[in-house]
C-alpha cells in the first residue's frame, strides 16, 4: 500500500485569510488633504477654523492639512499683486465620506463638500464677522450646522441679510444630531 498517496488531514491546504474591508477604520481612514500657501505680499492660503488630523510642512511657503470625513473647515484665499488685493475668497467646506459626491476644488484633493462660497470684501468681511460673533459665543464653527453654512450661502447670493447663529439653533443642532 501506497501511503504517500493518502491525504492526511494536516496535509490539506490552509484556507486563506479574510481579506481587510476598506471600511474598515483602524485599516484605512480616506481624508481630505487642503493645500496651503504664503508668499509674501502676493498669496495667503489658509484656514480660519477647523481641525486638521495632520499637518505637514512642505517648505517655507507650503503646508497640507489633512481632515476626516464629514470635517467642517473653512479655507481663505487671499491674492494681490503690485497694485493692491485681486482677489479674496472665503470657503467653508465639509470633507467628503466614502462614495460622497464631492466638488472639485483647487487646491483640495479628492474634492469637498462646498457649503459657503464669499467672493470679494463686500462678502468675505460680513462672514467673517458671523464667524467671530460664533466664537464669542463659545461656539466652535467646525461644529456649527452645515444646514446654516448653506443659508448664509443662499443669503449672501440672494443679497438679503444674514441671519445670526444663536446658542439656541446650535442646541438644536446638537439635539438632531442625536437622531442622525
């Protein structure tokens, strides 16, 4: 009798391991990367709120920030040239989940949720104001609602006044976040 031809059980082969879900957070967590910049006189690229994961520092002039998904951060761009400003942009941004639509955006890879979008000093500085009356409320504005980001928008495009963020909306906000 042969027995090298006999399978033995030791000898069956070993079942592969499960392979790792993408979903999986201690495995992969996807992030937002912001791109930001400083020359001098010339280009200003930075965040007014939010909690970046990270940072890093490419150079004397460049840095990224890297946020999780669904972060609120609000990004200004501020540009000039020998004659005075040319542009100042200010964006609040939400980062996007896995299999979110994102938009693209210069400068943010893969692309952010677009939640606020102020052309110009006669949009930028009122915004900014909101933002500063938010923190002198004790509110952090990463943790204001997208929803009121959104209105401010829709404000600001449709030139009517701009509506004040109160302790109140925010506790609401809190609350609903209980349900979702």
């Amino acid at each position: 009798m042969n027995t090298h031809s006999m399978p033995t059980p030791a000898a069956a082969p070993a079942s592969p391991a499960p392979p790792q879900l993408l979903s999986d957070a201690s495995a992969y967590t996807p992030t937002t990367r912001v791109l930001l910049a400083y020359v001098e006189q010339r280009i200003n690229l930075y965040l007014r709120f939010g909690h970046p994961v990270r940072e890093q520092r490419l150079d004397r002039q460049r840095r990224i920030a890297w946020f999780t998904p669904t972060a609120v951060f609000c990004r200004i761009r501020w540009e000039a040239n020998d004659y005075g400003t040319t542009r100042w942009q200010l964006m609040v941004l939400q980062a996007g989940a896995v299999l979110d639509a994102v938009q693209r955006i210069p400068g943010i890879a893969p692309g952010a949720s677009l939640l606020l979008r102020a052309e110009g000093e006669r949009q930028v500085q009122p915004v900014l104001q909101l933002i500063d009356g938010i923190e002198a409320r004790g509110i952090d504005p990463a943790a204001v609602s997208p929803a009121y980001w959104r209105t401010l928008c829709n404000r600001l495009a449709a030139r009517m006044p701009l509506p004040i963020y109160t302790a109140e909306r925010h506790a609401a906000h809190l609350a609903g976040a209980v349900f979702r």
